[in-house]
C-alpha cells in the first residue's frame, strides 16, 4: 500500500470513493489550517470537503453535509506527520 493518502475519500460504503482499507489505517484532515474530525468526504485536487450539518438527517437516514471549498491537507494516522 503506497504511504501517499488518495485524492479523494469518502467514509460512506455506497460512494465509488470509499475504500475501507485506506480507512483502517486511519486519515487526518486538515481545513483551513485546523484538524478536522467530522469530514464525510474530501477531494485535495479539487479543494474541498463534505461536512455534516448539525444533527440533520435525509430521507435516507444519512447524515446532511455542506460541501466547503477552502485548503486541504491529508496525512496517514499511521505514520509521522
């Protein structure tokens, strides 16, 4: 498995961009220069990342996001920053 996180992640298992073995290892993500814990879904090429609003579901039970543009910087858990 390569040390280099991919471009664009997702932690829903119906999204084309979910991989659960990236996600075991475990990813930091950091917004605007501050470490984000809640992110649904990043993409660094293209600047931006989902976020959950408040308490708020779908019809489909997920939770609602806001998708944000702004600098993103990702990192492996697993390894030294």
């Amino acid at each position: 498995m390569s040390n280099t996180p991919p471009d664009r992640l997702s932690i829903n298992p119906r999204s084309p961009f979910f991989d659960e073995a990236v996600l075991e290892r475990g990813i930091g993500v950091r917004f605007k220069g501050i470490e984000r814990t809640n992110v649904e879904e990043y993409c660094i090429s293209e600047g931006w990342v989902r976020l959950p609003v408040g308490k708020s579901l779908d019809r489909h039970g997920n939770a609602m996001t806001l998708k944000t543009s702004g600098e993103v910087e990702v990192w492996f858990l697993d390894q030294e920053k």
